[in-house]
C-alpha cells in the first residue's frame, strides 16, 4: 500500500479520503507484515480507490492486464536485509 500511495504521491488522509477507510486503519494495514490484513471490505475500498487512481495491483504470478510504468517485487537473489 505504500508503494502505492507512493506512485500517486498522495500521504494516508489522502488514501483515506478516496476510499473511506479511516487513517488508522490503512496505518495497521501498512504495518502488517507479509499479506495486508484487514476487513475484506476495507481492503476492496482501499483496492477500488488506488485502481481509479491510476495504480494495478498486481498478484504474485500474475501478468498485468494494463499498459503503463511500474514496479513490482520479486524475490530478491542478494537480500538487502538479513
């Protein structure tokens, strides 16, 4: 979600104003480690808002269905952290 609201340069009021989820809430999401855990509606709003806005989510072993720049993670061969 951070790389996200990265890509669109907004901060988490902003995120929280576009999809109606409130800012401690996208706060816990982001602090989740691995998989973004929250309400599944929360995370469809959150989904919805950032896919209007112009950013694809895209699952692990999934091709992107759109055009356009991005990034994506990936298994880093050299970790950056141990």
């Amino acid at each position: 979600m951070r790389a996200a609201r990265a890509l669109l340069g907004i901060d988490q009021k902003r995120l929280s104003e576009l999809s109606g989820v409130s800012v401690p809430t996208i706060q816990r999401m982001e602090t989740s480690k691995g998989n973004v855990r929250g309400v599944v509606d929360s995370l469809t709003r959150i989904i919805a808002a950032l896919d209007q806005a112009g950013v694809e989510l895209i699952a692990e072993n999934v091709v992107s269905s759109s055009t356009g720049r991005g990034v994506r993670f990936k298994e880093p061969s050299n970790p950056v952290h141990p």
